[in-house]
C-alpha cells in the first residue's frame, strides 16, 4: 500500500481532521494507494499559502528565463521517472501497459516542456503612438492572474496536471491543484519533483479530497483569482456559478460527443481503424473520443461489417499485459453509467451491433466489452449524451450537407473530424462544424502550438499554444505614460476648474 500526503506551502501533510480515501486499481478491484481525504480547512490553508507567495512576489517577479530554466530541470527529472510514471498511470487508471507511456506520459511531459520553453518569451508588446497625444508611449503588459485553482478529472490527471501547472507557473502565477479523488497518485508524483526544484514553496500547492467539498472552496474562495477545471459540463456549470460570485477569470474544458465524418472517397478499411482508434483508446474514456462515427450510404453496409469484426479483435484485460489493448473503466461508476447507457441504446431501437455486456472469463476489474450500436439515429440519447465509455454510435448520412448538419446537432461542441482523400473538401466541412477543434486525416494528435478547447457546452476558454497561456493565465495590464514636458500646459486642466 502506498501512503501519500498532500502538498501545502512546501510541507507534505496529511488531512487536518487526519481522514484518508484508498485508491483502486480497477483491474483488480482492490486498494493500493491511500491519499488524505481533505477538508475545508486544508484548502483554505493551500489556498492562503498560494496568495502569500504571490504577494511576497518571488516567483513572479523572477526574470522569466530563469523561471524558464527552473521549469525545465522540474521536466528533466520527469523525464528520467518515465517508466515508474507510466506504471503509475496503468495501475489506477486501468490504461494498458503497452499505452500509458506514449498517451499519457510523453503527451503530459511535451505539454510540460512547451510552456516551460515558452515561460521565456517576451510579455510586453509595444503600441504604436496613440494619435491624440503628441508624446506618449502606451504600451501593454501581460501580468501573472494570481491564484489560480485548477480542478482536475480522473481520466488524465497527468497530462492535463502538467499541462495545467506548466501554463499557470510560466506566467508567474501560484497554484493550488486538486486531482480527482479516484485518480490522484501520479498527480502527487509529480509534486514531489518539484518540491525539489527551485520553485519557490508555497507557490504550487496539491490537495486531495472530494469535489463537493474542497473543490467548491477552491471555486469560491475569495483569494483564489482563476479557476480553471476540466471535467463534466454538469458541475463545469456549478463551478461556473460558484467562480462568478467573486468574478472570477475561468477556464472551462468540459464534455464532448464528438463526430468523425468518414466523406464517401475514404477508403474502407482506414475509416475503420481510425472510427475504432478515436472512439476505443483508454476504454472511451477521453473528452474529445469520436463517440459518433458518421458513414455514407455508399460504404455503410461494407463498413459495419469490417467494423464489427475488427472490434471483435479489440484484446480486453489486465493492463499490466504487453498484448492488452483495451483494459477496465476507471470504476464501479463508470461502468455502471456505461452499462445504463447501452440499455437506453437498446430501448431506443438502435442495433447493437457487437459488445455490450462484460467480456468472459475476467472475474474482477470493471471491464466491458467494445460496444458498437448501429442504425443510430442521431437523436437518440446514446448519440446525444456523453457516456465516456467504450461505445461507439455508428450513423449513416446521404451527402456532406446531412453530414454538418448531423454532426453539429448536439449539445457539445468540442471536437470534430474530417476523414478524405480531398483536402479541399475535408477543409470546407471542417470550416462548417460548430466545434472548437477539427482534426482532418487525424486522430488524437494535436500539434502543441494550437489552442484547445470546447464552444457550446463543451466550454469556455482555450488551453494549450500561446492563446492558451497568454490568454488564460496573465491579464493584461494596459499602461499610459505622457512623456510630455510642459506638464501644466494640458488641456484638460480648465474643463473641470474654470481657469
Ligand atoms: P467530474 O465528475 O466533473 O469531476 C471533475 C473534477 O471536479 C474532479 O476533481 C472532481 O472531484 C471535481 N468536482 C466534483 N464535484 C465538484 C464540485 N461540486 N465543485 C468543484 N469540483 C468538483 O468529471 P470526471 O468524471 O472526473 O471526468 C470526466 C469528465 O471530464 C467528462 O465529462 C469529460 O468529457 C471531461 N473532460 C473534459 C476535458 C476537456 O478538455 N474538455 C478533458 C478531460 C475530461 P472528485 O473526484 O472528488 O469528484
Ligand atoms: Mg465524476
């Protein structure tokens, strides 16, 4: 059993009434980790030790090269726990061995280095000569937010820990992190190596503990400056709430159910592989997973055929095997909300085509098969609602019109892609979608300068490339100097006073 503690103004500490939560790895259902189950007054704590070191400055103020430099030995000493972090991910979150170092290790650790690099970028931009005054030289300053709150989800504590942190301690800001109370432990793994790097303490602080309690301290706490929180659009909107009673800058990256377009020049077999590859990785469990699959008439027979006999294929079981390539959901919970949705699937009408029920022969473990429904209409609530688990809704659409119209008619709007042999095509559908990110030809990879993130409920903001850091975790500050000599001769001395 792992024993692990938060990490509040540069002091490993346990829960202040000493309450603690075991971690299970869902491939065996049994506890191999215990984190503090932390309480108002802990975060309350974490919090205030962000806003002193913000207040005392000395992150903030420290020259952004060098802030740059610290940020990369924090990722070089990342870099050489690869294998133990990988393990990590693999045992809590029930991702395959054979995944979890390229998925979520490297993406968490380029994400990292991206922001650390960028830290040492310049921050003022100049501004032309403002036309009224003879003299003057306004310019703009980017300044760090402050506190910045960052709630995090279970499905990758990781990458979007890292990625979270790197942003807001490139800026200069402080922070107060809280993983999710499931999926903690590489989070806090993480935390360890850069209480051993020249960040300042009390700048970047982690607490563990439920949602309902600490994170909606971590919303609503009036030192706090910025939230940013990645999870479900249900409580993205009661943390909204929360955030607006203080006016808080936010950062939302909620929920998705988004729609691969296959045009009619696909080849077959490649928008097989990419339908199962953007819907199946890390058991569905991704906010932009390609949950819909959008099929022409001309090739939907051929493909659902191919489909359900290469999702048949799909290796379901323990994730520490090599030959895994699909493990268990995260939880008991997931599972259950996923086995609840496949009935509302079946209740609706729509085919199940393969999957379904839980696979044979692995006793322990949240495990279910790679569930295919076909002949869904796209109003069903199986294609409507997000299910963040291994199912996959097949929809068969007559021209490119029906195929926009089918992919933007949902609540979300996070992600969609476009799969054709015309480039030209494919951009002229992508530029139609109600979606803030469109991949073409692609799946999953995402180029580390391109901003990130949801319209519609899917969110509000941008993470990742410059707009994701410049414009997420600084503020700008606008300066207005009048160089000019004669002081006293201005003209708007008489408006008020008479002269
Ligand atoms: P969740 O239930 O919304 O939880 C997310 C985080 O919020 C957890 O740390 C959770 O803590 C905390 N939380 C729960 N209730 C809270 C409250 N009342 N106030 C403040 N914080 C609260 O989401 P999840 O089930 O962990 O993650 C899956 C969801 O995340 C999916 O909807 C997925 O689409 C979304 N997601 C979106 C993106 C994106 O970039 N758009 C990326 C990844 C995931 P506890 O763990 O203690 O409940
Ligand atoms: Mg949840």
């Amino acid at each position: 059993m792992k024993n692990y503690q938060m990490y509040i103004d540069g002091q490993w500490c346990d829960a202040s009434d000493g309450r603690t939560t075991d971690v299970i790895n869902p491939a065996t259902e049994k506890a191999f980790a215990r984190v503090p189950f932390g309480s108002v007054e802990d975060a309350g704590r974490a919090i205030k030790a962000a806003h002193n070191s913000f207040e005392t400055g000395e992150w903030r103020n420290m020259d952004p090269a060098e802030r740059s430099r610290i940020l990369l030995d924090v990722l070089k000493k990342f870099q050489e726990k690869s294998q133990d972090f990988a393990a990590l991910e693999t045992e809590n979150l029930g991702i395959p061995i054979s995944q979890s170092a390229l998925i979520n290790v490297s993406t968490a650790q380029n994400r990292f280095e991206w922001f650390a690099k960028a830290a040492n970028r310049v921050l003022e931009e100049p501004m032309p000569l403002f036309r009224g005054l003879a003299v003057a030289a306004p310019y703009i300053r980017r300044e760090p937010v402050g506190v910045c709150a960052t709630i995090v989800p279970w499905n990758a504590p990781l990458v979007l820990g890292a990625q979270g942190l790197a942003a807001a301690l490139a800026m200069g800001n402080s922070i107060v992190i809280k993983p999710a109370t499931i999926m903690p432990c590489s989070l806090i793994e993480l935390l360890k190596i850069i209480d051993e790097s020249e960040i300042p303490k009390g700048v970047v602080n982690l607490v563990t503990g439920s949602g309902s309690t600490i994170g909606e301290v971590m919303a609503s706490h009036p030192l706090v400056d910025k939230v940013t929180f990645t999870g479900s659009t249900d409580v993205g909107k009661h943390v909204l709430s929360l955030a607006s009673e203080t006016l808080k800058n936010t950062t939302m990256e909620l929920g998705g159910k988004s729609a691969v377009i296959f045009l009619d020049d696909t080849d077959v077999d490649l928008a097989v592989s990419s339908a199962i590859w953007g819907c199946f990785v890390n058991s569905g469990q991704i906010c932009y997973a390609t949950t819909r699959a959008l099929v022409p008439a001309s090739m939907y027979d051929e493909f659902v055929e191919k489909l359900v006999e290469k999702v048949k294929r799909i290796k379901v079981g323990d994730p520490q095997d090599n030959t895994t390539t699909m493990g268990p959901l995260v939880s008991e919970k997931q599972r259950a909300t996923t086995e609840h949705y496949i009935e509302i699937g079946k209740n609706e009408g729509a085919r199940l085509a393969c999957g379904g029920g839980r696979p044979e022969g692995l006793g322990k473990g949240y495990f279910i098969e790679p569930t295919v429904f076909v002949d869904v209409d796209n109003s069903m609530t199986i294609a409507q609602e997000e299910i963040f688990g291994p199912v996959l809704c097949v929809i068969k659409y007559s021209g490119d019109d029906e195929a926009v119209r089918l992919a933007n008619d949902s609540p979300f709007g996070l992600l969609g892609a476009v799969f054709s042999k015309n480039i030209e095509r494919a951009i002229g559908i992508a530029e139609k979608l109600r979606v803030g990110n469109v991949w073409i030809n692609e799946l999953h990879f995402m180029s580390l300068d391109l901003p990130y993130g949801g319209i519609k409920q899917s969110g509000i903001g941008r993470e990742r490339g410059l707009y994701g850091m410049l414009n997420e975790y600084s503020e700008i500050k606008s300066i207005q100097i009048d160089l000019g000599h004669d002081l006293s001769q201005r003209f708007w001395h008489g408006l008020i006073v008479p002269q």
